[in-house]
C-alpha cells in the first residue's frame, strides 16, 4: 500500500502546525538571503515539492509563496463519482472533492495560496478516462468564457510510414457488426470526455479568477489525450471576464448542440507519414458559434505537439478538408435534472434532422 498524500487534508494540517517556527537558524541554507532561497525554489515547481519547503518554518512558508511557476501531476484520488452521465454539482470545492478525492482538493487549497503564480501546469487523469486502457484517441477543444467546439478521433491503429504499428492492431480485420459497435461505443465515451472537459473548463475559470497573475495556464490529461489551455490575449480575455463574472455565471452549463460525426476506415497522412485505420471522428460544436479550424494550429490552445500528436492534428486537418462530406449532422439535445442529489444528472439524446 502506497503512503498517504502529503496533501491529505489531515496530515497537512498536522505537518503545518509542527513545522511552524522550527527551522534550524545555524544551518547553511538558513543563513542566505531571501532572495537567493526564492531563486532556488523557483527552480522546483513541483507543487509537492513546495510543500514540504513550506512547512519547513515561517519563514520559507512566506518564501514559497512567491515562487512564480508550478507544475503539478495527480491521478483520480478516491473519486466518488460512479454515474458516467452525471457531471459536478454547482459547488465549485465539492466538484474537486467529488471527482478527484480529498487529497487533490487540499493540493488545490494549497496552490490558490501562490498569488504571484505565472505559470502553471496541472496534469490530471480524467475520471471519465480511467477505465479506458486505450491511448489512440485524443481531443481538442476551442473555448473562452465557454467551451465553443469539441474534437474527439480515435482511430483502431496508427502506423508510422514503415507499416509499423505504432499503437493498436492494424492486422485486425472489422466486419460490419464490429464497426457498429465499436462506433457507438466510441461515440458514448465522446460525450463521457466533453463532460470531464466541462469539468476541467470550469477549473481553469476559479484557477484565472484566484492566482490574479498568471501568464499561461494549462490542465492537460496524464496521457497526452488532449489539454485546455490559455495565455496571451486570450488569458487576459478571460481574466476579464471572470472578474466581472458572479459565482452562478462562472458554473453555468454550457453545451454543445450540434454532433458532426463520421467513420473512416483508412487514413493515409502524407506530411507525417503515418496510417490511421478504424477511424470514429466527431466534431460537437455551440450552434451560435461559427465554427474554425484556425485554433488546431494555435500555440495558445495547443501548446507544443511532439511527433504522434502531430500526426493527430494533421489527421483532423485532412478529415475536414476531405472527408467533411462524409459527416452526418445531428442536433443535440441535453437534459440537466438538478434533483438528482449531490450531482445533477446530465443526459443527451441526438435528434435526427
């Protein structure tokens, strides 16, 4: 059994009590100036790392919470979730606690004490995720104030240029029935990803609203299936808005109601090299949005892209250059009942046109 989180609510509460006022005043580091300490701690970012070094004493707690970029990487912690078609309550704090476990909300009560944060990266494993032992498919999503539009692709198999699979099986041959299947299944576990995005759409929104001075700003999924994040003009867009926004702005329900989506059984990349089979592609999107392609390529919502996902990217690219005549269009229609205890039930139904 692993040791209990630094981060466990009781155990924090207890080490910060202990450590108040106990540094050794003789030792070396003790005796260097605070700015040198503050350059030394910046060089940490680990979130738990900085932890400890704040409970060290009085003084390295005020030291600490000047440093200026945090990364922090967690998996789901004791979720209590167990309903895939709910998402969060209108509590903010019990939405952390709810699906990431109390250990990840006292990390988060920890890192909103960094005001002069500028950088930061959050990693999380997605609650929706977790039973899903496939690294194939991946998501982008366009938003601001409220998420715009949803991409989701995943493919069976993916080939680099030499025939080599690089994920999946590009031997397996798919009959009628099994390419039904599978794309229904894949189209469930579309909506079980915009629902955990929603959810980590709303915890960028309280991030930009309580570390005032943050430059950049991404949560992204621990396997590299897709990330939100904002800097630039579009943070200070946000900034803007979530300062003049009240709590019940900040936690309301946005969705998407337009589906796009089709099946494409092979897709050759020519820029990358590399084969796509068994492809489900969807696109859901705000119908008082127009839509673009331009946010795929951007920095800002992207971030940078090693070789694979660089191959996804162009996969998107060419499905709407190509293949968008082959994608059926459906209206989305979304029920939110509000009655169903601690999480509101959030259930879809597409309409046929």
């Amino acid at each position: 059994m692993s040791p209990p989180s630094i981060f466990c609510p009781k155990k924090l509460k207890n080490l910060e009590k202990s450590g108040e006022g106990h540094a050794n005043d003789s030792s070396p580091i003790s005796r260097l100036p605070d700015e040198i300490i503050l350059l030394i701690l910046n060089r940490l970012i680990d979130l738990k790392t900085l932890c400890f070094c704040y409970l060290v004493s009085k003084r390295f707690s005020s030291i600490v919470l000047q440093v200026d970029a945090i990364s922090f990487a967690s998996p789901v912690l004791n979720p209590k979730i167990s309903d895939k078609n709910t998402i969060p309550s209108r509590s903010f704090l019990r939405m952390i606690s709810s699906l990431y476990g109390e250990s990840f909300l006292s990390a988060y009560r920890f890192l909103i004490k960094f005001k002069g944060v500028k950088s930061l990266c959050i990693e999380l494993l997605a609650p929706g995720h977790r039973a899903v032992d496939s690294r194939l498919f991946k998501w982008k999503v366009k938003f601001m104030k409220k998420i715009e539009s949803f991409i989701f692709l995943w493919p069976n198999s993916l080939c680099d240029k030499d025939g080599l699979c690089v994920n999946g099986n590009g031997d397996e041959e798919e009959s009628l029935q099994l390419i039904g299947d599978l794309f229904q299944k894949k189209r469930v576990l579309s909506f079980q990803c915009l629902q955990d995005i929603m959810a980590l759409h709303v915890m960028l929104l309280y991030l930009v609203n309580d570390l005032p001075m943050l430059e950049d700003v991404s949560i992204s999924d621990l396997e590299r299936r897709g990330r939100l994040s904002l800097s630039g003009k579009n943070l200070s867009g946000v900034k803007e808005w979530v300062h003049s926004a009240s709590e019940t702005v900040l936690n309301r329900i946005n969705v998407p109601t337009i589906l796009r989506n089709c099946y494409i059984p092979v897709l050759k990349l020519p820029v990358s090299g590399y084969e796509m089979k068994g492809i489900y592609f969807c696109i859901m999107e705000m119908k008082d949005i127009e839509g673009g392609n331009e946010f795929l390529m951007s920095s800002e919502n992207g971030g940078s892209e090693d070789k694979e996902e660089s191959a996804y990217t162009e996969a998107i690219m060419e499905i709407l250059k190509k293949h968008k005549g082959m994608m059926l269009t459906r209206n989305l229609w979304w029920n939110l009942n509000e009655d169903a205890g601690q999480h509101a039930r959030l259930q879809f139904r597409i309409l046929e046109p």
